[in-house]
C-alpha cells in the first residue's frame, strides 16, 4: 500500500529539483532513493568533505526539528565519465525541507558538476493533486510499491516497476 506522505514527496521532488535525476520511491520499504549525477570522478577528498558537512548540517537539522531519522545513508558510485550519488531516505520523518537542504548543499558543493534537466517545470499545488491522482488511477491499484521518475528535456517520466 502506498503511503500518501511519501507520494507526495516523490512527486514534489519529481517535479521540483532537477538536480535529482532519477527518484525511486518503494511504498512497500518506506524507502526513496535520490540519484544525483556529477560529471566526471570525484576525488576522495571532495567526497569526504562533502560528507562531513552533509553529516553536520543534517545532525544540526534534525536537532532543530527534533527529529530521528529512521534511514539514512548516501553512497558514491564511480563510473567512467561520471559519479553518481544515491541518497537513500525514509519517507516517514523526510520532509521537504530536508530535500531544500540537501540540494542546496549540493549546489554549493559540486553546482559545476551536476548533471541536471535545464528546462524548469512549474508546478501549481493543484497540479500536484492532480498528478498523484491521475498515477494512482493509471497504476491500477493502491498496492502498488515501486515507483521511478526521471527528468528529461523539461518532462517527469513516472513509472511503477
């Protein structure tokens, strides 16, 4: 059964942030997963600054919402022409300011090297409704636990897997 909260996010994230390349939402694991890419290999140096002040933003960010975070975790992918970063999060204590705080740290870290959809996609609240509606009724079903977006040439593509 899909959580409400947690299709809103992926929605809002979907349509909202470009910098967030693919979104994969598992209902069935209370699971999103983030996929940033960076052009070229990041070193381990900038990885593990990065790391360190993601580490302290988020400690200080949930201290201020007095807030645990169930999951939690990010990893570096390298791959030939291009890094990927994958955020992996819990729906249930995610909020979108935490989204707002990580992409703005990416922005501040490797800004010239994200990979995003520059064409900008304004979405309405009521086209969000719409939206989470209209892929609720293509699914077929309220089980349904995988979902995936991805960004391109201004459009969301959403699919449930």
């Amino acid at each position: 059964m899909t959580n409400n909260t947690g299709l809103d996010i992926f929605i809002s994230a979907s349509l909202k942030y470009p910098e967030l390349n693919t979104i994969k939402y598992q209902a069935n694991r209370e699971l999103i997963i983030f996929e940033i890419a960076l052009k070229g290999k990041i070193t381990a140096q900038q990885k593990s600054i990065f790391e360190r002040k993601i580490t302290d933003c988020l400690n200080l960010f949930y201290k201020m919402k007095n807030l645990q975070a169930v999951s939690l975790e990010w990893r570096f992918k390298d791959s030939s022409e291009i890094t990927l970063l994958r955020f992996y999060r819990d729906v249930n204590s995610l909020s979108e300011e935490e989204i707002e705080l990580l992409v703005l740290l990416l922005r501040e870290h490797f800004d010239d090297l994200l990979v995003r959809d520059n064409n900008s996609i304004i979405a309405e609240d009521s086209l969000k409704r719409q939206l989470k509606k209209n892929l609720l009724k293509k699914v077929g079903n309220k089980n349904a636990t995988n979902f995936f977006a991805y960004r391109e040439e201004g459009k969301v593509f959403v699919y449930n897997k």
